[in-house]
C-alpha cells in the first residue's frame, strides 16, 4: 500500500487524510479508517445512494435472497414471546435492517399467522446509515405502521432495562470497524495509518488500548513465538463488545440473536490463519485490500463468537445455543417447505427456483454456515431451559 497513489479526487480519502493531520500523533487506527470508509456521513459506503444489497449490489444477505429468512425468524420471535408468557409489551429489535426486507418478511408473516401477537408487539429499528433508513421507512412504513407500530431510534435513546422481548441482527457484527493486530518480534502491534505526500501509509506501534490485551486474555489467546508465526496478523472487534454491554444493559427480560459469519476463537485465532479474516466486497467480488475503492466498497471481518459469549457472561447474558444457520433454520421448519415442493401444485420453474432459494439458506459452503448465537438476560430456569424451535436440545449449551 506504501507505493499506492492516492486518489486525490476522492473526497472521503481528503477527509481521511485531514483527520490524520489533525490527529496529535498524526496517525489514526485502521479501526477509525474503516469507520470512515463504512460510515462517514458524507462519503461513506453505507450512506452512499449507490449502495444495494442483493443480486445488483456488491453483495447479498440471507434476507434479499427469498422470503424464507424472515418468515421462519418470526417463526422463533413468536416462540420466544410465548416463553415469556406473552407480554403486551414485546419488542422486537432489529439492529441494522439494511434495506428493510428482512423487516417487511418478519412483519407480513406475523400479520398473516400470528393474530394474537399483533396488538402485543413493537418493531424498533436501530440504523447508522441515513440513506437506509429512509429505504427502510419508504418500505414499511405505509405498509405495516397502523398494523403494527415500528420505530426508528438508537441505543442511547433507549432507556436502561426497559426492553422485553427480542434484539437481534443478521450479518451486522462483520461490519463494525475492527484494530488490525500484528504479532512481530514476540510482541503485539497495532497497525496505523499514516499520510505522506498525499499516499496513505502503514506504520506499526504499541497497542492503541489496553483493552486489546485484555480481549485476548478473556477469550483465551496467548501468543507465544513457538506457536504464532513471525508477521502473524488479525482482527479485534472491539466496538462488538461496546454493542454487547449497551444490548445487556437495555434489555430487562429476553433474548440477544445474532446471526453472522465467523468462527469460535480457537479457528478464529488459529495460527495458519496468518492474515486474518479481513474482506473488502465490491460488485460481488472479494479481495484483501481495504486501501483501494475507498467510500464505495464493503469492508468486513469474521465475527468471534467466543468473544460474544465470553463478554456477554461478564454483561449478564447467559449463553443459550450456538449453531450453524443451515441447523436453525431446518429447525424452523425450512426442511418442510423443500418437501412442500414435491406436493405438485407448482410448476417446474417455480420448483426449481424455490429450491435454489432454499438450498442457498443452507448450503453449508456459504451462508448455511454462518454462526447463530442466543444469549438471554432475566429468564426464569424455566423459561432458559424451554425446548427451542431453532436450537434443537443437542446444540443447547450447558450452563
């Protein structure tokens, strides 16, 4: 990246370069990098009218594939208000709603078979991004809003302990700006970026917090020379675990579901994974470097469950189940709509078609693989221990 010629027409990398300038030690974290790049109300990616989600943009989610995700989740949203013995007051929370489908599938499937939620339920939606906020409110909010009430809002508006109910995301925990770590020389570095005559450079210094360090001891990760090679890089999300506690310290009684890609520490950290998980995402295609296309390409990284887990117990979430989306959703019932197909009222294009859809949900060399966590604050022993739709008894985790 040090021989890269910026380009000086992008005016995010401008700012980018401004900041650094303006910054006491003149450089800032990849992690500020990426959050500008991300979202920067200007000229970041998600705030960019141009960016789509789906088969045009540059990537696609679970939910702009088919229907199926949305509706067999508010298949598992219904368990969980009938555990908590069906409050009037059950929120159901979904943490960055992207373009708003998954939201209009959940909402249209409660409204067409769940009567008795209807007038006990709240929508609220949690969004960074302006321009997909308004998609999300030109989508629902005629729609659904005199069915049932959505609201747009953010963490710090939401009192403490005030939520009964459901806070859940599907693939929002990747794209939260992560520190970049290098293990050199026996010790661990934090990469920086830097500005030298209108380039962006790396530069590699002590650990920005200490609560880097401390990430690594709670999730049980020692770094030793005989074990880690020379130059080994990763990934530390910190601000997931600012997203827990704020999650923990809203929620008075419920459940915490996160559906993304990743792995549990011991893959994630695994060292043959040399160069981390870091992704960038432009028109469907993925590469390594987060230095080019900068505003209009997606940057991700592979979420840590054991970090999730691990924290969460610190936050007073309990760890309920961890499994794959290709288990989860077979247990909602995913396994019934491929059987439905061969019930010969659809025609051959629609069977075709549906089962594509289905067996993208699943396969597990994609998006069937991703990581499903649910964590619960408050719940009776009863309640913890009630049968699950999407967590059969054998991926409950023992507490």
């Amino acid at each position: 990246m040090n021989d890269r010629k910026a380009t000086l027409d992008n005016p995010l990398l401008n700012k980018i370069f401004e900041i650094i300038n303006n910054s006491p030690e003149k450089k800032i974290t990849f992690a500020q990098y990426m959050d500008l790049c991300l979202f920067d109300r200007n000229y970041g990616y998600y705030n960019s009218e141009k960016t789509i989600i789906g088969k045009e943009g540059d990537f696609y989610t679970s939910a702009s594939l088919s229907s199926d995700l949305g509706e067999l989740l508010a298949v598992q949203l219904y368990q969980f208000w009938e555990i908590l013995e069906k409050p009037t007051n059950f929120k159901i929370v979904e943490m960055g709603a992207g373009n708003g489908t998954l939201a209009k599938n959940i909402l249209t499937f409660i409204i067409n078979n769940y009567p008795y939620l209807i007038p006990n339920v709240e929508y609220i939606i949690i969004e960074k991004s302006d321009i997909l906020k308004q998609k999300q409110q030109d989508l629902l909010r005629e729609k659904f809003t005199n069915i049932i009430p959505i609201t747009w809002t953010d963490l710090d508006s939401i009192a403490d302990n005030c939520l009964m109910g459901c806070v859940f995301s599907n693939e929002l925990i990747d794209a939260m700006p992560v520190h970049l770590i290098r293990f050199s020389d026996n010790k661990l570095e934090e990469i920086y970026l830097t500005e030298k005559d209108n380039i962006l450079v790396i530069n590699y210094d002590s650990l920005s917090q200490k609560k880097i360090r401390e990430y690594f001891n709670i999730i049980g990760i020692k770094f030793t020379s005989n074990i880690y090679p020379e130059n080994y890089q990763t990934e530390v999300n910190l601000q997931a675990i600012d997203w827990l506690k704020q999650i923990s310290d809203k929620l008075e009684k419920g459940y915490l579901l996160s559906i993304d890609y990743g792995y549990t520490a011991d893959k994630y950290y695994h060292p043959q994974r040399s160069e981390g998980t870091l992704k960038c995402y432009y028109q469907h295609r993925h590469h390594n470097n987060p230095y080019v296309n900068i505003g209009h390409q997606d940057i991700t990284s592979h979420v840590n469950f054991t970090a999730l887990q691990k924290y969460g117990e610190l936050f007073g979430l309990n760890t309920l189940a961890y499994t794959k989306q290709a288990l989860f959703l077979m247990g909602l019932g995913l396994g019934d709509r491929l059987n439905e197909l061969s019930n010969g009222k659809m025609s051959l294009t629609t069977i075709l078609q549906r089962r594509q859809e289905l067996h993208n949900l699943i396969n597990p060399e994609g998006l069937g693989n991703f990581g499903v966590l649910l964590q619960s604050k408050n719940l009776s022993f009863h309640q913890s221990q009630h049968p699950l739709k999407g967590f059969p008894k054998e991926l409950r985790i023992k507490n």
